[in-house]
C-alpha cells in the first residue's frame, strides 16, 4: 500500500513542468536597433522564425551551447553570422545577439551600437581635406553639388580664362577640383551591411590577435630550443604546435567562407535585405496602382452604358481593349522593374575583399610560423642525426679497443699456462736472472705495442674505408 503512495509523490505537478520546459524554449536575445538602441528580450526559438524567416537549422547554428564552423548564410529575410565567437542574426533594421553576456563579446556590442548610430550623422560628411559640408547645396552645370562650402572654389573656377571660354561656347565646362573631392566623399553603408562590416572586423581583429599572441610566445621558444635541447623546450614548442594547428583551422575556414561568398553573386545579392524590402514595397505600390486603375476603369465603363446602348458599343469594346492591354501592360512593366532593379554587388565585394585580405595576411602569419616551425623540427633532427652518428663512431672506436685488447689478453693468457718450459725455470746466476728480466719486459712491451699498431691499422681502415669521420 505504501509503493503506490510513494510512485505517487515522486510525479512532479503538470504545471512545473510546464514553466520548466517553457523557460527552456525561451531565450534571451540582445536586439540592437538602427538607431543603436539595445534591449535585451525573452523570446523563444519559434518567435525568432517567425520575425526573421529563418528555418531552425539556421537557428543552431547560432546555439552557444553547440559548436559549428564560421558560417556566413544569406537568406531571405536576414543574415546570419557564426564568426569565432561572435554569432548573430542581422535583419534589415536590427540585429539579435543571442550570447551578449559573453566577456568577449562585450566590446562587438559596443562597436556595433556606435557603428549602426553612426548612420545618424550620415547627412554630415566630409571632403578630403577632413572639412564638414552642409546640406545646403549649389550647381553646376548637369551637376548638382553639396555643401555652401564649395561657392568660393566654384566661383574662383569661373574666373579662369579657360573655363569662361568654355561657358561662352556650347561645349559644356569640366568640373573644378572641389566637384572631384565631392565625388570621392564616403557611401553610406546599408545597415545590414554595418552591422555585418562590425562581426568581420571583430572576427578578424579575434583571430589578429591570438596569432599576434603566439608568434610573441613561439619564436623565442623556438630558438631556445634550438640552441638547448631538452624536455622543458620539447614540451613547449609541443604545445605551441598545437595551438598553431588549432589557430589555423579557424582562420581558414573564415578565409574560405569569405572565398564561398566572393565566388557566388547569388549569395552576395541574396544579402541586400534593405535593397530586396524597398523593391518589395515599390513591387506592392505599383499592384495598388494597377488595382485602383483597374476600378476607375469599370466605373467608367458602367456609366458609358447605361448613357449609350447602341452607339457606345464600339467605344466599350476599344476602351475594354485598351485597359485590357493596360493591366497586362502594368503588371508586366512592374515585375519587369522589380527584376530588373539588381543589387550593386560591387558595394558587398569591395567590402568582403577588405577582410579577405585582412583574414589571408593573418593565415599568411601563420603560414610563416608553421614553416619556422617546419625548419626548426628539421634543424633539430639533422643535430640529433649528427649526434647519434658520434655515438655511433664512438662505438666503433671502443668496439675495436675491445677486440685489439682482447688480443693482447690472449698473449698474457698464452703465457700465463702453467706449462714446464726453460722460460719458466728459476736464474741461478746473476746474468741468466737479467736475461730473464729482460725478455719479461720486452714480451710485456711488444705485447702493448703490438696492441696499439693493430688498434691503429684498424682505425686507419676504417676512416679509409668511410665507415669513421
């Protein structure tokens, strides 16, 4: 009785679970504005599709609890970014953050709000010389030119001999200095495509750094190594290496995304979001005109009617005919507009080329440390071949001191045999005791020396034989 009691208490209410699993599915989301405004929202994942048209598998792949490769995908409706550690999903009028209490993601935040507010002061730009023009604006001929600033270098223009000669005849006059300063001045960014430059910059300045890092950490161990060899220095270029390979992965797999987009239009025109909206709207616009046409056209045509039967009839069939060839003139002319309106990719190219070469002299970087390391490696087996090639020869040498010792231990041998022979018998005068001594000792010395000369004939034939140095 008390198995059922107990099953019976250890099932959790319905509703806990259900706050447990709704907390789950929310997230929370910092969404920085155009204006650069940042809140921070709860929303869960279906939400997320919802306000930017992303399918789920986009969405994991901005998950920080997930690891996936720096991806850069163009969708419909948004852009996402996995770079490094910086993921985000870009909108046309916002950006969403979905790991913004990172440490290291702190100061994109702040970069990309100060960047995106930047566009308020748009209005405001600058000539090449660093000064602000004004809205205000003055002409030229064919030539509309900003800023009250450049009056005088207009007028100081006109002054010249040669462009009054121009102005009398009918050839038109070329554009002064200040007009070529005008045309070089800065092109406001889309949004999408500030907020886009800011994750690139981030994830090239992340990985900028960590290379910058390693090479500080890695020349000088490698040279230590290579003027000391031992386990301490092994161990440390070890881990270097690791880091090297590590570090490297990551950079070119942002380099050959990069590389991806580069290659396909499709993908870069697929980011134009403020581009694909406006022509959305105008798309829009125009069915409304076409539909409000359409209505005046049969109100018209019922009040013709009903004020002539029988002489209007031709009338009707030709104005039915014209407005017939009207609406599928407009719809026509519209979509033919909409698909002729395309994206400058020019804009997109030039701005993912700039970090395509900023991401490649980073690779460029490691390249060279790889191969730095490469020729240490080397450099460090071609001086432990050279040593174990001198333990080598030294086994050689005492190998063959073995063996010529060996010989002259078999003469002592032959001599020490305890055989009855004259050799053996003891002096009984004083000459034949030194006589005795004296082929003692001269036995003794030829023995030794006939040791060294064969130790000597053995070295010689092996150095001319090329088997010692």
């Amino acid at each position: 009785m008390e198995a059922p009691h107990a099953r019976a208490q250890a099932v959790p209410p319905p509703g806990g679970t259900r706050r447990k699993a709704a907390a789950a599915a929310t997230r929370e989301w910092l969404v920085v504005s155009q204006s650069g405004g940042a809140c921070l929202e709860d929303v869960g994942k279906h939400q997320v599709m919802a306000r930017t048209g992303l399918p789920a598998r986009d969405l994991r792949v901005l998950d920080p609890n997930l690891s996936y490769p720096s991806s850069i995908l163009g969708r419909e409706r948004a852009i996402v970014v996995n770079l490094e550690r910086f993921r985000a999903v870009i909108t046309a009028h916002e950006v969403l953050i979905p790991n913004s209490k990172d440490p290291v993601v702190a100061p994109f935040v702040r970069e990309l709000q100060a960047r995106v507010s930047d566009s308020g002061g748009a209005n405001q730009t600058c000539d090449l010389d660093g000064e602000a023009l004004t809205k205000e604006t003055s002409t030229w001929p064919g030539i509309s030119v900003p800023g009250a600033g450049l009056r005088d270098a207009l007028e100081a223009s006109r002054q010249n001999n040669s462009i009054l000669a121009r102005e009398n005849s009918s050839l038109p006059a070329p554009p002064p200095l200040a007009l070529i300063k005008v045309q070089s001045m800065k092109k406001v960014l889309p949004f999408e495509f500030r907020a886009l430059e800011v994750c690139l910059e981030s994830a090239c300045r992340c990985l900028e750094a960590e290379t910058l890092t390693l090479e500080k950490e890695a020349y000088p161990a490698l040279d230590e190594l290579t003027s000391k060899i031992s386990t301490l220095n092994l161990e440390r270029v070890r881990q270097i290496k690791s880091r090297l390979v590590a570090i490297s992965g990551r950079v070119q797999k942002v380099r050959d995304e990069l590389e991806q987009l580069l290659d396909d239009d499709m993908d870069m025109a697929e980011m134009y979001l403020t581009e694909k909206l406006m022509n959305q709207r105008i798309f829009e616009s125009s069915l409304s005109r076409i539909h409000e046409n359409d209505h005046d056209h049969d109100g018209k045509d019922h009040h013709d009617v009903n004020n002539d039967d029988d002489d209007d009839d031709d009338d009707d069939d030709v104005t039915e005919g014209n407005r017939g060839e009207d609406i599928q003139s407009d719809p026509g002319s519209s979509n033919g507009s909409i698909t002729a309106i395309k994206p400058n990719i020019e804009e997109l190219e030039m701005l993912l080329e700039a970090y395509f070469v900023q991401i490649d002299g980073t690779l460029n970087k490691l390249s060279h440390l790889r191969e730095y390391v490469d020729d240490t490696e080397d450099y460090i087996n071609i001086m432990l071949d050279d040593k174990q090639n001198q333990l080598l020869q030294m086994g050689v040498m005492l190998s063959t001191a073995t063996v010529v010792i060996t010989a002259g231990v078999v003469v002592v041998g032959l001599f020490g045999m305890n055989i009855g022979i004259s050799l053996y018998n003891p002096p009984t005068t004083p000459e034949e005791a030194q006589k005795s001594d004296m082929k003692f000792w001269g036995t003794t010395f030829g023995t030794i020396g006939g040791c060294v000369i064969l130790y000597i004939l053995a070295i010689g034939w092996g150095k001319k034989s090329g088997l010692l140095q």
